[in-house]
C-alpha cells in the first residue's frame, strides 16, 4: 500500500474557538495547542454548522451538511447516513482506525467505521450500554460513581472533581488513546480519534486545575449593546441601568430563560470550572503527543484540533449553545501537517470560512486517499475559499439560521421575523446590530437573498407568495424552573433501570 502518514485527529465538547492563549484570550492557559499553533494553521473562521453535539459530529464524520446528513435538531436516534465515514474511508485505505472517547452516534456501541471504539458516553447506562468509561470506574472500586459530584451535565454550577485524579474522564481518555498508539499495528498507518467529553459540563475539574483558576479573574461576559438592561451583570455586581430596552429575538430570549447564572459569584465559578476543564485537556494531550514522539511517529503524523461548538459562557446574557453567535459556533480549527509538508503553513492564521464538514476531505487530502464523491465539504488546504457559509440549528419558533460571507454575518429568527446583522471585522464581539442600519442595506439584502437560496423543507413555510420572508408568529417566553436540572444524573449502582430511547424520540428524558 502506499506510504500513507498517520492521523491524529481530536475533537473537544463546547469550546469555544477564543478560548486560546494563541487566539489572544487574557486568562486562560492552554500551552500546549499555543504550541501546535506555532507548528501549524489556527483557522479564524471555522463555524459548526450545527452548533449542537450531534447534528455537528455528524458533519465531522461524513464531510456532509445537516441538510444532506439529515439532522439539524439533534436526533438522538437517528442512524448514521448511508454515507462513507471519515473512518471508514481511512479504513478502507489500509488503516488502522479507532476512536477513543465520545463518538455520540444511534446505537451507542455502532462503530461507523472504526476498527473499534473505546467508549465513554458521559453516562448513559439507562440506555442499556455500560461504555467503557463506566466499567474502568468500576474495575478501580467505583461502579456507578461517576455522577457523586451532584453537577449536571447541562448546568453550570461547578466544583472539584470527587475521584482520585487518575480517574477524571479526560486523564482516562488520554491514557486510553496512548495505549491504543503504542498497540498499534507497525506495518499500518494509524487513524486515532481523540474525542474528550470535556469543556462540556459537568464542570468538575481535577482540584489541581480548579486551584490553578483560583487567583485568575476570568474574562468578563461582553454585552452587544441589542442586549437587554437587565441581563447584564457586572463583576462588582453592580445593578444595571434602566433604559428603554428592545427585547431581542424570541429565540434568543428562550435562550436566556433556561440557564440561570445571573450573579457575579455565579459566573466567577462557572468560568473557573469551564477554564480549569479546558486546561486540563491541554495537558493531558501532552501524554498523547509524547507517546507519539516516543513512537518515533510524531514528524509523520497529521494533527487536527477542534470542537463540536462552543459555548457562549454569558456572552450577551446566554449560555450554552445552539445559537450563531461567536462564543457558540465558532470553534478552534488548528491543523498540523507532516514534518515537510509545505501544504500546511506553520505559525500560520487562516482567514477563510471552514466548516466541521471540511474536517473529512482535508484529512483524506493530507493523507493522499480519496475523497468520496458527495461529499459538502472541501479541503481547507488544496480546495477553493468559499464565499459564504450556511448554518441551521432547530426547526419551527425555535429555529436559527446563519449566513456568513466572512465579515458579515446575518442570523435570522424566523419567530417574529428577525433578523441581526454583524460585521466581525469591526465588531468581533458582535456588540452592534446593524440590521436596521440604513448604510448596511445592501449587506442585508445581499445575504437575505442568499440565505433564502438556503431554505428547503418546511423553512419554505417562512415565505410569503412572493418568496420574501415573513417568518412565524411571534412568541412570549415565561420564566420556568427546571424540575430535571438539565437531565440531571443520579446514582448509577446498582445498575439503573434500563429505559432506552424509542425509535423516533429527538430528545427523550433518556438522554
């Protein structure tokens, strides 16, 4: 077969693309990808098409859109498309090729390709599948523990990890992929997918990585000046001012009323936690890239950091993700070559808009095997820029839709047929509309046109007889409490019943 290189690919959960000491961020410690960034190309502009888990890693592992894979909703029991995967493409091509951490596909234990996965799903043995996190737990003495902590995995209170270091979820994820490098077959390149569950909460750092944030004022939530008086909070809890305020967007209020982090202590915790995780991942991959360095396969292996999304981490009054705003579908794009591969500039940034669906035809690119007819995305190194980007997250009130050109970004809400206009060029923290700016008319016009292009399927509903979009009713959001805490986990031993999700079921109490 021929020479092909070996490819590390690793992926994160809800970090957000300026969460880099390379991307300029004044607080958190991430020296080991400042250092591949250094190696390689940071690109500014990577977007996940659906920023939310599934729909997003669907796109990473098909190089296809949500419109061609089929899920812009996360559909938890929808199988994966009749469609080549990035595994097994490497597979196929003479690889080995084996995942190592979340791979969050229906069924749980599908291997879509890979050789194998080791697994781990951030607990869901209701589901019938003990993965393979869980039973490390409870090889150690800690069957069903994984959950003491009491934080949900949709929330932001945080607090140490309760389990001795070597059992965090990250350090087991590391460990695991460097034992898989070292078993590796040396007469076949390897293709290692490195998924960490991590940023996303729980927030349960290790206690070194939580004491490591104890004395680092955090970067302060940015407010656009569209966003209400009264989600704002300043770090000296300060109340705000009263002045005549325009609500924003439905879904953007819907977005605010569910997460509940509203006090300067509040956010402090939840911003040590998130950075803490963040910094944990950064050194743990230190084991990663030793082993391969000791290996003697560093210089021939391709590298490819990224996230499913971010996590808009208070920005405008919001959390979590699901939105097009910056914090939220923005993700860390770092891409390294082969040792000589001028294809790969080093200490390089790249402007041009990529997508989660580019991530599979540059790989294949890099390595030299063939990228499947079909397939949305392009290689970010031998393809053609793209002139726009198209983002779809849920569907009906709660929809958001993105067009980006790469300064302009318009997002549309189709209830109360909203729109918001940004350009990330002068205002990269998004803090001005320009949507109703007369002088940005043509801008708006312009990108509507294209994002009407966009719509299939029931978004055509958002259209009047004359193809212009008159959207959905608009809709009130009432404060609520959240009696399941975010799908809060409990006690897992004894084993808790088994309850697996129906065929159909987009977001089941299962989850």
């Amino acid at each position: 077969m021929p020479n092909h290189p070996n490819v590390l690919l690793i992926t994160t959960d809800h970090w957000p693309a300026a969460l880099l000491g390379c991307a300029g961020h004044p607080a958190i410690q991430t020296p080991t990808l400042d250092e591949l960034s250094r190696c390689g190309t940071r690109f500014t502009n990577a977007y996940s098409e659906c920023p939310v888990c599934i729909p997003a890693r669907r796109s990473l592992m098909t190089g296809l859109n949500p419109r061609s894979h089929g899920d812009r909703t996360f559909q938890t029991t929808l199988p994966m498309p009749d469609a080549p995967t990035l595994a097994g493409c490497f597979r196929d091509a003479g690889y080995q090729s084996y995942a190592i951490g979340k791979v969050h596909v229906y069924p749980q234990r599908a291997r879509i390709g890979f050789d194998d996965v080791i697994l781990a799903e951030e607990g869901r043995p209701h589901w019938g599948v003990w993965d393979d996190y869980d039973i490390y737990l409870g090889e150690q003495g800690y069957a069903g523990r994984q959950f003491d902590h009491a934080m949900s995995n949709n929330q932001y209170p945080a607090r140490p990890w309760h389990l001795p270091e070597e059992t965090h979820v990250t350090n087991w994820t590391a460990r695991e992929a460097s034992k898989m490098i070292r078993r590796r077959d040396p007469t076949r390149p390897g293709f290692w997918y490195v998924s960490f569950t991590h940023p996303h909460p729980p927030l349960v750092p290790t206690s070194v990585y939580w004491d490591m944030y104890a004395d680092i004022e955090p970067d302060w939530p940015r407010y656009g000046d569209w966003v209400p008086q009264a989600w704002r909070v300043q770090p000296d809890g300060a109340p705000h001012f009263a002045t005549e305020d325009h609500p924003p967007p439905y879904r953007v209020r819907q977005q605010h009323a569910g997460w509940h982090v509203r006090t300067p202590a509040a956010i402090r915790t939840a911003l040590r936690g998130f950075y803490a995780l963040c910094t944990q991942i950064d050194h743990q991959l230190r084991l990663v890239l030793g082993t391969l360095r000791e290996e003697g396969l560093l210089d021939e292996t391709i590298i490819l950091f990224t996230a499913d999304h971010g996590d808009m981490l208070g920005h405008h009054g919001l959390w979590a993700k699901r939105l097009y705003y910056e914090y939220s579908a923005n993700v860390p794009m770092l891409l390294l070559g082969t040792q000589g591969d001028d294809r790969v500039a080093a200490n390089h940034v790249d402007d041009r808009l990529v997508g989660l669906q580019d991530v599979m035809p540059t790989l294949l690119d890099l390595a030299g095997v063939p990228v499947p007819d079909g397939c949305d995305g392009r290689s970010m190194v031998t393809g053609p820029r793209r002139e726009h980007l198209y983002g779809e997250c849920n569907e009906g009130p709660l929809a958001a839709r993105m067009i980006h050109d790469g300064q302009y970004k318009l997002l549309y809400y189709p209830a109360g047929n909203r729109m918001q206009l940004f350009d990330l060029q002068r205002d990269p923290h998004e803090c001005h509309d320009l949507a109703e700016d007369p002088k940005h008319a043509e801008v708006r016009e312009r990108l509507t046109d294209r994002l009407i292009a966009e719509l299939y399927g029931s978004d055509r509903d958002w259209l009047d007889g004359e193809g212009q979009l008159v959207g959905l009713p608009d809709a009130t959001v009432d404060e609520t409490g959240n009696r399941g805490l975010a799908l809060q986990r409990g006690v897992h031993w004894p084993p808790a019943p088994v309850m697996p999700p129906k065929p159909g079921e987009t977001n089941p109490g299962t989850n």
